[in-house]
C-alpha cells in the first residue's frame, strides 16, 4: 500500500509540476491595453492631418488552447476615448472606439514550459461611436461627426509567465490596421476625410487558466 500511495504521489507531483498551457484549457487575462494610434490622413481643410492622441483602458483577453501550441484568442475592453485635433487648431473633437479583435495563436514550448512566447494574427472590427465636436470644433463651424466602422488584419506578439497551475503574468503587443473615413459638416459642406489610425496595442496583464 505504501508503495502504491507513493507512486501516485509521485504521479500527482508530475502532473501538478504541468504548468503550462495545454490543449483544451481556457484562460483569461485582465490588465491595461493602451492604444497609440500611428495616424495619418488626408489634408483637412488645407490645415494638414489630423492627430489622435493615445488611451488607456482596462483590456481582456480570453483564450482557447485547440491544441498544446495553438490558442484561439479575442481581445475586449472598456471603451477607448481619443482627442481629435488638427495643428493650426488644438484639439476639435472626442471619438469613442471598441475595437474587438480575434486571433489565431502559436505557442511557442510545449505543455511544460513556464516561459509561453507567442505570435498571433487574425481580424479586428473596430466600432466607432458617440463622436462630438468639442467647443472649438463648434465655434469653428463643424458638425455632425461620424467616423466609418473598420475591418482590418491584426498582427501580435506576446509572452505569458506562468507562475503556477492557475495564474500567469503576461505582455503583449498588437498591430491593427484600422481604417476610417471621418466625415462631418465645415460650414455645411460635408467632408469627408480617408483616415489611418493603424495603432500599437500594448496590454500588461494578469492570467488565469481553468
Ligand atoms: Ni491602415
């Protein structure tokens, strides 16, 4: 008998000693995701390209491993908020963004790794919405905001530190490909502008896995 009870202690210790992620296994991640926009666009209104400061929020990631090595990953968070402007004028305008994002996943290592590297690529679906001129976008004479909704490829690169069987410390980084048309009333002539805001996402997280 205690040659078998220590055999399956002996078994129980392996199996508890699998850290990593393993095929069929869930995890989420919570943490900052912060979106700095690489934009451009065109000139508006003979004034030059617009510029979109940066946002933080609060980011979560959850995961599907399929197999040892591929996961299956969509990115959400809290509403991102950006400050429009131009650089003759400061500031015109805020924009609200969710830009859900799916990934297929390769994980590097195997299913006893702590160290799990990882690269991505899959599609991003960013939605706009509650756009408004600030003061000086009104008294500049603009109305009627809205930004066009964009489908984009997302590219990543990632590492979760596993610290034991349930919780993980992660860094990641996205590329998306975020497109628009921003489109509004100067003095009443509609404009619209083809815009790029093509960010970095970079998210410090905490995991858990079940
Ligand atoms: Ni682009």
């Amino acid at each position: 008998m205690k040659k078998i009870a220590a055999a399956l202690l002996a078994v129980s210790c392996f199996s508890s000693s699998v850290v990593a992620h393993e095929a069929g296994e869930f995890f989420f991640r919570v943490g900052s995701a912060t979106v700095r926009p690489n934009e451009s666009s065109n000139n508006v209104l003979g004034m030059g390209s617009f510029n979109v400061d940066n946002n933080t929020q609060p980011g979560f990631t959850f995961t599907y491993m399929a197999t040892d090595n591929i996961g299956v990953e969509l990115l959400a968070a809290t509403p991102f908020k950006h400050k429009v402007g131009l650089g003759p004028t400061g500031d015109l305008a805020t924009v609200h963004h969710l830009p859900p994002t799916l990934m297929a996943q390769w994980y590097f290592g195997d299913a006893g790794s702590t160290f799990r590297p990882y690269l991505g690529v899959g599609v991003n679906y960013t939605m706009f919405f509650d756009n408004k001129f600030n003061d000086t976008g009104k008294e500049s004479g603009l109305s009627d905001l809205s930004l066009k909704n964009s489908w984009g490829v997302a590219g990543q690169a990632g590492v979760d530190y596993l610290i034991d069987k349930n919780w993980l410390i992660n860094a990641s980084v996205w590329y998306m490909d975020i497109d628009t048309e921003v489109k509004f009333k100067a003095g009443g002539a509609r404009q619209s502008i083809s815009t790029q805001l093509d960010p970095w996402v970079f998210m410090f997280s905490a995991g858990y896995r079940f």
